[in-house]
C-alpha cells in the first residue's frame, strides 16, 4: 500500500490531547490514531450525505402521489391490475 506524507502544524494543546488520546487507546503510533479519527469522520460524513439523500427520496415519492403503503392488500392488487390494464392499454392494445 502506498502512503503519502503530510505535514501538520497544530496547536501544543491538541498535540497533547492526541498523545494522551494514543496512550490511552494503546496506539502504537500517533498516525494509527488520526488514520483511525479521520476515517470515522469520513463515515459519519457519508452517512450524514446518505441520510440527506434519503430524505430527498422521500419527499420526492410524498411529492408523487405516495406508495399507498397503508391500502388493504385488496386495494393494492386492484391497483396494480388497473396499471397493468392502463400499461396493456398504451403499448400493445393496437396489436390486436
């Protein structure tokens, strides 16, 4: 695996709550401990993005007209043979 390297200024007080933060959590290396927190943040960012993606979804199908997910299980066959009619209807109805 290929490894970049960076150069990082922080603050005294940071760099002291990095080394008590690798001492407590039996890092071997001060790079182990911020591969690890910068990955974590990576993840939650990723998960905030796909939370918000999921929330548009949402809105979008609410938008739409909704999934009747609440219908009897009657109701929603009566729809889909209605679709299924309609859809019958707009692409093969002129074959026959």
């Amino acid at each position: 695996m290929s490894s970049t390297a960076i150069v990082w200024e922080v603050p005294e007080g940071l760099y002291r709550e990095l080394l008590t933060a690798q001492q407590e959590l039996a890092f071997p290396h001060l790079a182990d401990l911020i591969a690890q927190a910068v990955q974590r943040y990576l993840a939650e960012v990723q998960r905030q993005e796909w939370q918000q993606e999921f929330r548009e979804l949402q809105k979008q199908v609410r938008m739409s007209g909704d999934l009747q997910l609440g219908a009897t299980k009657e109701e929603v066959i009566d729809r889909l043979r209605e679709q299924r009619r309609q859809l019958f209807e707009a692409e093969y109805a002129h074959l026959y």
